[in-house]
C-alpha cells in the first residue's frame, strides 16, 4: 500500500503587503472622519467627484514629473490585455484635473471646488504611516486665477476637519517654491551651492542634484543636514508676483489667527507644485496628516487651458492613527437603540414586520433572530450595550404586544404592538 501522503497544512492567503482590510470594528470611526471631511467641504461649496483608480500612466508622469519618486520607483502598473499603459492612481489631483479637462468642467463656474475620497496606491516600503493602498481626501479649487484667498480657505478647511474630529495642536508649516520666472533662477543657486559640496551629501542627493534639485531641501538623511542648513532659501529669491502671493496668503492666515511655520525646506515630492506649499501636523505625530500646495501649471501641461489652481490631500490612514494616539474619545453612535428578542417559532416568523414597523418609526433594531435560547439572545444584547431589550414571544405574539426591559434596572413592562414605537422612544429620552 502506498504510504499516505501527509498532508500540507494550507497556509492562509494574506492580504498584500502594505495592504490593509478595513474591519467591521473600525468603520465607526472611519465613517466619522469621512463625514467631518464631506460635511465641512461641502459647507464651503465643494462638490463630490469620483474618478476611475486606474489611469494612463502618462498622467502622472507629466504632472508628477518624470524623475519624481512616485513616478520612478512607487507606481503599480497594470498590464491589461489591450497593452494600455495603466497604472494605479498614486494620487489624485492629476485625475481630478483630467476630468475637470476632459469634462469642460470650467463650465461649472469659476471657481470650481472638488473633493474627492479614495485609495490611493504607491510602492513604497511599508513603516509607520506609510502603506502601500492608503486613503486620501482630497480638496482642490480650480479658479481662473491665483487669489491667494483659496490658498489660505484650503488651509482653513484641513483644520476645521481635524478640529471637528477633536484632533488636539495642530500645526501649519508652509513654504513658496516659486512659479517658472523666479524657480530657475533659484534652481541654479541650488546647484552652484551643491555643485563643489558633492561629498557631503547623501548618494539619492547626488542623483537629485541632476534630476530635482528641489528635492535636496527635504532630503531627510544624516548627512545631508548640515549643508542644508547653509543651502539658498527660496522666499529670498522669489519674484514680485510669488512674494506677493506668499505675503497676501499669510495675511489671510493671520486674519484668521491660524498660527504658522515658515518652513524654508518644505518643497514637498510632486514636481506639479507653484507658489504656497505646506504641510499639517498634530500633537504626537512624527508624520504630516496631509499636505498641498497651488499647482498653476498642472491643467495647462495636460492639455487644458492656463488655469490655476490649489488644492490638499488628507490622509485617512494618518488621520485615524493620532485620533488613537491622542487617545480621542467620540460619544458611541448607536446608544439609542432596542434588542429585539424573540422566543418561539410564532414569535420569530413576526419579529421581521415587527422590526420594519419600528423601522418607519425611526427606531434602530439589534438582533440576533438565528439564535434561539433566551440566554444566548440575552448575552447578544449585553454585548451590543443595548439600553433597552424588547420581549416578544408566544404569548406577546398571540396577544399583539411586546414587553419592554430595562436592561440596567431589570424592570419590565407589557406594552401593545401599536404603541411600542412611542414606548420606546419616550423611554430612550429618559434616559
Ligand atoms: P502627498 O500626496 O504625497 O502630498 O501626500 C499627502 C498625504 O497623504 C500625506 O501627508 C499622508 O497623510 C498621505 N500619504 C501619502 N503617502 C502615504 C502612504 N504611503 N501611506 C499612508 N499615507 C500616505
């Protein structure tokens, strides 16, 4: 007889790397975030879009700029039959302003206010705050022209979302870059700076010395801090236009007494970005919740007419991490609701209209109608913290009422079927 094979024990597929579910548990709390960022957008006129998750990969690479990382090292291209060169969006103002192109979306007015929710995909190593699927809000205000006024209500915005989540000490930093008069000049001071100081810094600033000098000023190793320090600032540099841009944007800031950080390294990884850039912290956090900037020349050079804009991304994930490390509590949303208990066949095959007429009235049911002992529905409806248990079994069903419980006092009451809904409102408000 041949031997019996041993069986291989399968080993449970995992969800990708960097790559996280969302569990039932946490929706609580993602829902509420995404709720105070479409409530206080909206407030302020934006309107929801939705764009597709992949793109051309072209996309990116004109806007994000070809030597930028995203575009080099963290795009999940997509082979699809057809051979397009797809890719999963990293980001998602480049999409919002293809759409707003392709759609002629200009007709809408000016300016046009978007926000825009979803996951976004980069490859990068995952660590703390840092996934390869994540989520971003994002908020983007395409005007006919640069006001700085929606630089400044961008900001605003981003606070009064964290505001709204109880999000404690948050803080601006902000920087100008710049537009395509005053940039390059600054960018040759840059590299005239670097150019004799090569082995003092790190190798990727090497390569960014030829690619992105920009980028040299957010390099975060060791070994570059010291030259940068030293390094041209760019708010010396700017032009008229870009200087008084950056003034008039910190004015609204200071009219509406948001405190700030001129933060002269700031220059942040998408080459897309002009004028005001700046990023959002919070108390306890070693990462930026969000960050954006104006990007005036980002619809022009995909097709669309000169038109500038500003804009934000949110990161959920970033979010939700310090509502936890801040240890922020929220008052539970579901305490205003019954458990229904049913016992007995007559009983069960009535709670499902039972619940649909307390459903019309307004009244949130917890069930759990599959199982049948009293004991085991009873430990349901301690588990879901119930206030209020409703009692309906054979001899209720037969007469057409429901016993109210009391979970904490223990106290019980008959009540007919046709004014449980009021019962147990009335109840529910007294408490
Ligand atoms: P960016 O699109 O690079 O300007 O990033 C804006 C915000 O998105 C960041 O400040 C983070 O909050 C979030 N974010 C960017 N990349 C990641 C990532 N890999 N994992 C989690 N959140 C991210």
């Amino acid at each position: 007889m041949p031997k019996k094979e041993k069986k291989l024990k399968k080993e449970p597929i995992q969800s990708p790397k960097g790559m996280h579910d969302i569990l039932p548990q946490y929706q609580d709390i993602w829902n509420r975030v995404r709720v105070a960022c479409q409530e206080i957008s909206e407030y302020y006129n934006f309107k929801r879009i939705e764009t597709p998750i992949l793109e051309y990969e072209e996309l990116f690479s004109k806007t994000s700029g070809e030597s930028s990382e995203i575009v080099t090292k963290q795009m999940f291209n997509v082979l699809t039959p057809g051979k397009d060169k797809l890719v999963l969006r990293p980001e998602g103002t480049a999409s919002i302003a293809r759409s707003y192109i392709q759609h002629g979306l200009s007709q809408l007015g000016s300016p046009v206010k978007l926000y825009m929710e979803g996951p976004m995909f980069r490859y990068e190593q995952p660590q703390s705050g840092r996934f390869r699927s994540f989520h971003q809000f994002d908020l983007e205000v395409i005007s006919s022209d640069d006001d700085s006024v929606y630089d400044a209500q961008i900001i605003l915005i981003f606070l009064k979302i964290l505001e709204q989540l109880k999000i404690k000490n948050a803080s601006v930093s902000i920087n100008s870059i710049g537009c395509k008069n005053c940039r390059p000049e600054y960018r040759k001071d840059l590299i005239n700076f670097y150019k004799s100081k090569k082995n003092k810094i790190c190798d990727d600033c090497k390569n960014r010395l030829e690619t992105n000098p920009l980028r040299l000023l957010d390099c975060k190793e060791e070994i570059c801090q010291d030259l940068k320090k030293s390094a041209p600032i760019i708010v010396d540099r700017l032009c008229y236009q870009c200087k008084t841009h950056f003034k008039d944007t910190l004015e609204y800031l200071d009219e509406l007494k948001i405190p700030y950080n001129m933060d002269h390294m700031l220059v942040r990884g998408l080459d897309y970005y002009t004028k005001t850039v700046f990023e959002v912290f919070a108390e306890g956090a070693t990462f930026a919740l969000g960050g954006g900037g104006r990007y005036d020349y980002l619809i022009e050079s995909i097709g669309g007419k000169n038109t500038p804009a500003v804009g934000c991304a949110i990161g959920l994930e970033r979010v939700i991490e310090i509502i936890k490390l801040q240890n922020i509590q929220y008052k539970p949303k579901h305490e205003n609701n019954v458990f229904l208990i049913a016992i007995g066949n007559a009983a069960k095959k009535k709670s499902l209209g039972l619940i649909e007429k307390l459903r019309e009235s307004n009244v949130e049911v917890f069930e759990s109608l599959g199982k049948d002992s009293f004991n085991s529905q009873m430990k349901s409806a301690n588990k879901m913290a119930s206030p209020l248990a409703l009692i309906f079994g054979q001899k209720e069903a037969h007469e057409e009422s429901v016993i109210i419980k009391d979970m904490k006092s223990g106290a019980q009451e008959t009540i007919p079927i046709l004014k449980i809904a009021d019962a147990i409102k009335k109840r529910l408000s007294q408490l």
